[in-house]
C-alpha cells in the first residue's frame, strides 16, 4: 500500500503536472519549465564544471576533490528530451560517484533538445559521448556504470543497442530510472494504469485507440515525430537485448510507461542477462528521484545506490 506521503503526492501531481493532451492542465514545455533549475552546484566535496568535446557535445562534469580514479559514471538526463539538466541531476550524480567508489567521478550528458533537435540528433550525441569517455579520455568500458532516466533510459538503451550491433564493448552495468522506450503505444500498462497514472493519465476516461493516437503524436512524444518509431533505436522496447550487461529498472507501479521496463526486463532474463526490477505500488514516474519526500522514493534510490556499489567494486 502506498504511504500516506505518496497520496498526497500522486494529488499534487494530477493537479499540477499532469500532462494528458485530453486533460488539456499542463503541456510537455510548461511541466519543464516547472522542474527546471540549471544552478551549477553538486554536493560537498566535488567539484562541477561545464566542458565541451572536441567535436562540440557539451556535458557536466561532477569529480571529486580529493583525487580521481579510473571509474566513471556516464549519466543521460530524462525530461521528455524537452528539459535540460537541473540541479538534481547534480546532486544525484555526486550520490551515485560515493557509491561507486573512492575518486569516481560522473559525466552528464547536455544533449539538444526537443523540439527544435529530433531523433538522432540525440542518439548521436549520446554515440559520440561514449565515444570521447573511452577514446579521448580513456575510461575502460569495463570501468564505466551508466544510468539514465525516462528520456535518459531511452537514450542509454537506444546507444548501447548501436553499440552492441557494432560489435562494440558495452559498460560493466546499467541503472534505469522509468526509461521511456515504448514510442508506438504496445504496452498494456498503457490501458491498465491509464486511470491512475497522475503525470500521463486522465481519471476520467478510458483509453480507446483515438486517445492512444493522440497521446503519442503529442508534444511529449516531438523527438521522434516524422520518424520510424519501429525502430529500435526510437523504440528500444522493441529491441532484443542479447549480450547486454547487468541492469537494474526501477519503475513505478501506476506508469503507462510500466511496460516500458517489463518487456525489456522480460527479454534480457530470456537471454540469461541479469536484471533486477524495484517496483512500488502506486507510484509515478522516476519515483526514485523523489528521495526524501516519499518513503518509497527513498527506498529505490538506497537501492540504487547499492546496486551501483555492488557493480563497480
């Protein structure tokens, strides 16, 4: 049963953050413009700069003060591909470095957004990012965690697929916070919890296939408009995962995008991969993200920390 912290929090976010085009409250720009806080401040004891690529992909760097070692945490942001890094992702970050270890540091990922910037504009700044982490700065794929959330885990996904039909050496492991992976609209979470999911639902209504038409050719969905949305790369739920590293999901019980991560989850056990997925009942989108407000927030992100702990020893 969801804590009372939860319901009260699931209210505030059907009133003030939902995002159904058939509810008309909040579009994709205003919920961003909401959550968006670009201050360039991490936590104690790590320094954060903005740097550039050779090749012009701009990221944030987070690295401890007190020395550096030959781990990394790759990180690529959620937020619909609409909304840039903010100051959490910041403090986050330097919470998943301690946990992997003594002079680990992170690189965040500052992608072109939507809708100006379409797919692959981000798939291929995603490609080029590993590409400098382990050829121009050196880091063993081996050595590398990555993670991402929502728009995030898509990317993540979406590259390591590329990757691996490369024929390229993917990360030691993978962490992904509700990853949005499912551009077509198969999943039946998107019936089931269409009800009860505050930030992508309508109470109100029943999902019918006009209303899944016009949820996917919404605003939320403009990096992959006009595109071929069958493809893996745009839809890594439709991808198959074999030889992909350990990964870790966490999603929440009451997504639309629940089966955004079972099918994947599903696929990768099918091919002997080891996956974990932390859900909790009734809880919303990147949850975890939420650490310190929601009881169950604060549980899946412990999690993650000892996940990403567990990996990089």
């Amino acid at each position: 049963m969801a804590s009372i912290r939860a319901k009260i929090g699931r209210a505030l976010v059907w009133k003030f953050m939902n995002m159904n085009p058939d509810t008309g409250k909040k579009n994709m720009k205003q919920v961003c413009e909401m959550i968006s806080n670009n201050k360039l401040q991490t936590k104690k004891g790590y320094d954060i700069t903005r740097e550039t690529t050779p090749d012009g992909i701009r990221f944030v760097r987070i690295k401890p003060k007190e020395g550096t070692s030959d781990k990394l945490v790759l990180y690529y942001h959620g937020g619909g591909y609409a909304a840039g890094l903010s100051k959490d992702y910041y403090m986050k970050n330097a919470d998943y470095c301690k946990a992997a270890g003594e002079g680990v540091q992170a690189i965040l990922l500052d992608y072109d957004l939507t809708p100006e910037y379409k797919y692959p504009v981000q798939h291929n700044q995603g490609m080029a990012m590993w590409k400098y982490v382990t050829e121009v700065e050196g880091f063993k794929p081996e050595n590398i965690i990555m993670g991402g959330d929502s728009a995030g885990g898509n990317l993540v996904l979406s590259c390591m697929l590329h990757l691996r039909d490369e024929g390229g050496k993917l990360p030691r492991a993978l962490f992904l916070i509700s990853p949005w992976t499912d551009m077509v609209g198969i999943g039946q979470s998107y019936i089931d919890n269409y009800n009860i999911d505050p930030l992508f639902g309508d109470k109100k209504k029943q999902l019918t296939e006009d209303l899944i038409k016009q949820l996917i050719e919404s605003d939320m969905y403009s990096f992959c408009l006009g595109v071929d949305r069958k493809n893996p790369y745009v839809s890594p739920v439709l991808g198959d995962y074999e030889g992909f590293p350990p990964t870790l999901f966490t999603v929440g019980g009451a997504e639309i995008l629940l089966d955004d991560t079972r099918i994947i989850a599903k696929n990768m056990e099918e091919h002997g991969i080891e996956t974990k997925v932390i859900s909790h009942e009734l809880m919303f989108h990147i949850y975890p993200l939420y650490t310190g407000i929601f009881p169950e927030s604060t549980e899946a992100f412990k999690e993650i920390l000892k996940y990403i702990s567990e990996k990089m020893k």
